[in-house]
C-alpha cells in the first residue's frame, strides 16, 4: 500500500497529477502518437505552468491501479484538484472512477492523444462522468491548458 503523509487541512494551491500505466515510458513508446517529450519532461511544463498561478503540483505514477486509488485517497482533504492521465485505466477503471467521485474539488482528465478519434474501445472513458472536463488530442501543450484549466477552477489566489 502506498503511504503519503497527510496534512490536517487542504491546500488550496495544490494539485495532484496522476498518471496512469505505461505513462512511464512517454519518450520511447509509441512516439508517433504520444510524442517525444519524456513523463519528467511534462511535469516539468505542468509544475511551470502551476507556479505562474501560485500553485504547486504533486506528480506520481503508477502502472498499477490499487496505487493510483490510494494516492486518490490521500488527496481527499489535502489536495484542491486533480488532473489525472489514467492512460488504458481511463477505458475500464471503475475503481478509479469511484475514487475520483470521492474526491471534493476540480478533476482535469488530461490525454495526449485524441482517444475518441481512435480504436472504439478508447472511446469509452470510465472517469469522464466524474471529470469537470478533459482536454485531449492536444499533445504537449494538454498539459498547459490542463494547470491553466484548473487555475480557473479554482479562482485566484487568496479568493478560493
Ligand atoms: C492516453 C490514451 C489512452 O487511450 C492510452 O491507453 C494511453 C495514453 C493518452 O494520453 O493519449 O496510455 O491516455
């Protein structure tokens, strides 16, 4: 089990971003689709992106879902959004989708491709229902408009 220290109160100005399996790999796989651009490499634009607004950014990855449920858990009073790329997840996860619909705050669902411009089965997502909103197909840049999308969500600083 994942053990994350938890504060007593939220933080307002901090986010987690969560990504889902083979999320790892982003650089070598399939590069053609997802782009050269390394998983160290987003978070480095997410975490940019999230200081120009006064927020910080928690970054974890998992290939396994247990994982990216109890990292789920440990932001519920900790955290005020979650953006969360849950990579395959996204299509079957339902435990996923519960965790996140316990969750009090802005939810992000971020890919890098365009899955409903793909094979079927991606055209389902188990975490949309549950997602404020999902920013897709936008490469790279999803990650810019994801931290900016929840810097609106949230208001600005010292007024949420
Ligand atoms: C993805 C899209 C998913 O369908 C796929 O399984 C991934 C990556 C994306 O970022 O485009 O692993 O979430």
């Amino acid at each position: 089990m994942t053990t994350v220290t938890t504060g007593s109160a939220i933080d307002e100005r901090r986010v987690l971003l969560l990504h889902g399996p083979n999320l790892n790999l982003l650089g070598e796989r399939e590069p053609e689709v997802y782009g050269t651009a390394t998983l160290a490499d987003h978070v480095h634009t997410a975490e940019q992106t999230a200081a120009a607004f006064g927020i910080a950014v928690e970054a974890y990855q998992s290939n396994h879902e247990g994982d990216l449920v109890d990292r789920i858990h440990a932001a519920r009073g900790r955290c005020a959004a979650i953006v969360i790329n849950p990579g395959a997840f996204t299509h079957y996860a339902w435990s996923i989708h519960d965790a996140l619909a316990a969750f009090d705050g802005p939810i992000v669902e971020l890919h890098l491709s365009n899955p409903n411009a793909r094979e079927p089965w991606r055209h389902t997502s188990v975490v949309a229902p549950v997602a404020s909103g999902t920013i897709c197909g936008f490469g790279a840049a999803g990650y810019e408009l994801a931290l900016a999308a929840v810097a609106r969500l949230l208001g600005p600083t010292g007024e949420t």
